[in-house]
C-alpha cells in the first residue's frame, strides 16, 4: 500500500527546488559581477599608472583630490599605505607652514583603516586590520613611532614643503 505524501512535504519539497534555483542563479549573477568588477579595477589600475606618469604632478594633484573614493582602488595595500602616509605627510607640512599647526605626519592603524576604505582601498578578507597590520611590518619606506607609523621622508617632505613655501613668498 503506497502513502500519499503529506501536503507539508510536498510545500518544502517545492520551496527547497525555488530557493535553491534562486541560490544557483545569485551565485551565477555574483560570478559574473565578478568578472566585471575585475577587468574595471585592471582598465582603471592601468589608466591610472599612465595618466600618474603622463600628467604634471599638479594636474595629478588635483585628479586625485576630485577622486577620492578611488584615490587607493586597485592598489597593493603596501602602495596605498605608502600613498596615504605620504599624503599625510604632505597635508601635515602644508598645516605646519601655513598655518603654523605642529608637524605631524603619523597615522594608527586606526586612522589608516578609514583613509584606506574610503579611498577605495578593495581589503582581501573580513579582517583588514589583520591584512594592515601584516603589511606594515615589513613595508619598507614607513617607520613605527610607538602606535603610529610614517613615512621614512616624511622630514624631507616637512623640509621641501617649507622651501616651496619661502620660493612662493620671494616671488
């Protein structure tokens, strides 16, 4: 004698063949999201090397204070924590000379990780401050001051900065 299957069973039945159709077109959809997303950060990686070495450095300068969304997209991380201490460096000379505000070009981990993410900046795994801080022990061209981290130059960038500065007031 067969069963008749009960109705509850054939409803999960049917849900489980919806859902897991639904699941198997996501992931195709995320796949090919992916793909995109990869060869636009490739294009735009490549663009950006070109345009960094065919624009004047002023004209650099300002593309990239008009983008900062994308200012650290497709970088290495060690390229963009190099870039953003830089630039920290250079805003906290700019600060100093100007505006005779104390020269201070050291970033945490903490002020890293949002200048990063807000730039842009595609962090490979859930933990970022784990991915910076394994990239900050061994990049070179940075230097740790108790929880903070620099620039090797960041003097030079102080001492270029003060003589832009006094050329600009002899003119």
């Amino acid at each position: 004698m067969l069963k008749a299957t009960p109705e509850r069973i054939k409803v999960i039945l049917v849900e489980l063949e919806k859902t897991s159709n639904e699941y198997s077109a996501a992931i195709q959809n995320l796949q090919r999201a992916r793909g995109q997303f990869e060869a636009a950060r490739e294009k735009f990686t490549g663009i950006r090397r070109l345009a960094s070495e065919m624009l004047t450095s002023y004209d650099w300068y300002k593309w990239r204070e008009k983008s900062p969304g994308v200012r650290y997209a497709g970088m290495s991380i060690g390229e963009a924590v190099l870039e953003a201490l830089e630039g920290r460096a250079y805003a906290s000379a700019f600060s100093h000379v100007v505006h005779q505000e104390e020269f201070s070009p050291d970033m945490t981990m903490d002020a890293l990780l949002p200048a990063l993410e807000s730039g842009g900046f595609d962090f490979q795994t859930a933990t970022p401050l784990r991915e910076l801080n394994a990239a900050l022990i061994n990049l070179k061209g940075v230097e740790k001051r108790g929880n903070a981290f620099r620039v090797s130059n960041a003097n030079e960038i102080l001492t270029e900065t003060i003589d832009d500065h006094s050329n600009i007031e002899e003119e």
